[in-house]
C-alpha cells in the first residue's frame, strides 16, 4: 500500500489537512479560468493557452523557452535527460528529490548515475563537495555532466549566496546545473529576491504549480531554446505529451496571477503554528510554509486525536511534517491549534512546567514528490 494512502483517513469530516500543500483544490476563479480556457493540440504546439504559460514563466525567470509537463517528478527526469547521455553522472545533495523521491528515474530509464553529496548546515550542498566530487577524464569513471540543486529544500529557503557558490564551481568545471523548484516561489518568497534572481544560478529550472501555488496538475520546465527542445522531445518518449491541456495551463496562469503573492501568508501562519506548538513544549521550527515538529512517543494516539478533531497530519519520519497552504485560513489554523492543545495539555496532561526549554529540531524532513 502506498505510503500516502496509509496516512488518509476515508470518512472522516477534515476541518483542516496539514498533509502536504498538495491537498488544495481549486477555488471557483480558478476553475471558471480553467471552463474559459481556450485549447488546441498541445502536441502540435496549438494550444495557444499552453503556449501562453510556458512563454509567462520563461520570461519571468529570464529564460528563453518553456514545456509543460503533467508532474513535476517527469519534468525534473527530462531535465536530467536532457542534460545528459547514458553513463553520464549527476551530483546532487543526498536527500534532493531526485535521488530520494523519484524512484531513481534518471538511473533506471536514463543510464545517467546518481553521486550524492552532504548537505551543508543550510541544507545546500559546498562548493566545495562538488568540486571534489567531480570526475577527471579516466575510462574507470562516469562522466561527471550536471549538478542539480534545489530549493527549498526541507521547507528551507537557500541563499542566493549558499547557492551560488556550488552552481559557480560546477559551471567552471564544465558542468551544467539544474534547479528543482518545486516550491521556487516559496523560496523567492522567503528570500524576498526577484525570480529571475534565483532562476539565473541554474540553466533549467523545474517549476511545480501544484503545490503552493495551489493547481490540480502540472510542472513547467524552463531554459535555453535548445535543451528544452530535447525536453519536450523527451517529453512525448516519457508518456508527457498532452492534448487539449489548455484547462491545465489556465489554472496555472490563474495562480502565477492570484496565488504567488499570498504565499507570505501561508509563511506567516506557519510562524504562529510552530510558535503555539512551542507553547506547548513541543520542539518545533518553522521553515518556509511548512512546520516540522517533534512526534510524541505514542504517535498514533496524536494522529487518532487529531482526526476525531477533524484536523489531518502528515506521518512520523521522524519529525511530523504540518504543511500550510491556501485552503486553510486562520479559523482553520486556530482549530488545529486547539485540537494539539487538547492532546498536549488535557488528553495527556503535560505539565509544560515540568518539560525541557524547547530547542529548534534539527533533523531534515523531506518534501513530498508527485
């Protein structure tokens, strides 16, 4: 059984999922865009509302093409693709989606290998960890082709600064460097930098607009004209080529309009939530839009209580990770809040006096992949 399916709870009233931002569902502006679209062929390049997307998101991160693709663990595995040939390597920080989360694609489909590399205190890997990772010329070894960074990673935004420095070495060494930015305008957000800012460090950038950006579907990839025509070639041999994918890119348009902006929002109430939990001596830190607290011993018991609240949480591994987004408001947070309070403080009777001064968690729990 998938892991995702073990954490539903089918019949149960939600007041309020703290699972992952990708539970959203869209708003009624957002599907009157999407009943409004116009469509075409997208196969044939004729779908003008596609068109409009891709040609939207490279321009705002100063690229020269973009490809919508259905997910964005596909267009991560196009990226790499396109960047490399089979017995090619790939260096990218040992818990990146792409190695971690993605079924190891680029390995099993695409030949390319996966050398990992630590992450540093901020969560991104050193410039120097690349530099020593890269191979010399010798038949004995893969040919070191692509780093690939991400961000946010963990929740957590990187700096412009921590990023540079590993994309700059790659870059001297010959390499080309990918950025997955599933949660790009979490971190452009949190950053307070411009797009095209963040987008530059790499030579393609993978965009997810279903997760804080509040979509039902679809990723973009954007970059040079060339590697994104190998992209959307590889697009078509991977099963990603769609037809009248107008209703996606619309919801996408819709959301690059309306939801980038509020994302500040979602930060905002995941401070609070992390500070009530805090409160409560829970450890707990926030990070970006998410929340990654310190699970009780008896995990299942907080998980029971909190869905007879009406109130959903993610799993324990090992932190528990609360996820907040645009369909939970602040009367939704503050029940959420109330349903923890309960657990922590009546079910269990903690006496808050009685417990340790709480201090930040430092394990890094990971993003969920499509």
């Amino acid at each position: 059984m998938s892991a995702y399916a073990e954490m539903g709870h089918e019949g149960s009233r939600c007041l309020c999922d703290l699972r992952s931002d990708t539970v959203t569902q869209p708003d009624a502006a957002m599907r009157a865009a999407m009943a409004a679209a116009e469509v075409g062929d997208d196969v044939y390049g004729e779908d003008p509302t596609v068109n409009r997307l891709e040609a939207v998101l490279a321009e705002r991160l100063g690229k020269e093409a973009g490809v919508l693709f259905p997910t964005g663990t596909q267009s991560n595995l196009a990226a790499v693709l396109a960047h490399c040939g089979r017995g090619d390597e790939i260096l990218l920080g040992e818990h990146n989606h792409i190695r971690f989360y993605e079924a190891a694609g680029a390995s099993v489909l695409g030949g390319v290998s996966l050398w990992p590399l630590p992450h540093g205190t901020d969560g991104c890997v050193t410039a120097a960890s690349v530099m020593g990772a890269i191979k010399v010329d010798d038949p004995h070894f893969a040919v070191t082709r692509l780093l690939c960074l991400e961000n946010t990673i963990g929740g957590r935004a990187i700096t412009l600064d921590a990023m540079h420095a590993p994309a700059n070495t790659a870059r001297e060494a010959g390499l080309s460097v990918h950025l997955d930015g599933a949660r790009f305008f979490n971190a452009t957000t949190a950053l307070g930098c411009a797009e095209e800012e963040l987008a530059g460090i790499a030579d393609t950038v993978s965009i997810c607009l279903s997760k804080g950006l509040g979509t039902p579907i679809g990723s973009v990839l954007v970059g040079d004209a060339a590697t994104l025509t190998r992209a959307r070639r590889l697009r078509k041999m991977l099963g990603g080529g769609m037809r009248q994918a107008g209703i996606i890119a619309a919801a996408g348009l819709h959301a690059l309009d309306h939801n980038v902006g509020r994302l500040v929002d979602d930060h905002a109430r995941a401070t609070h939530l992390a500070d009530a939990l805090l409160g409560m001596g829970v450890t707990a830190r926030a990070a970006t839009s998410m929340v990654f607290m310190q699970a009780p011993a008896d995990y299942d018991a907080l998980n029971a209580h909190m869905t007879t609240q009406g109130i959903r949480i993610g799993g324990n591994s090992p932190e528990i990770r609360l996820v907040l987004h645009r369909d939970i408001d602040d009367a939704a947070l503050d029940a959420a809040i109330d349903a923890f309070k309960q657990f922590y403080e009546h079910d269990h009777l903690i006496a808050i006096s009685d417990k340790p001064e709480p201090r930040a968690a430092q394990n890094m729990a990971l993003d969920d992949s499509e």
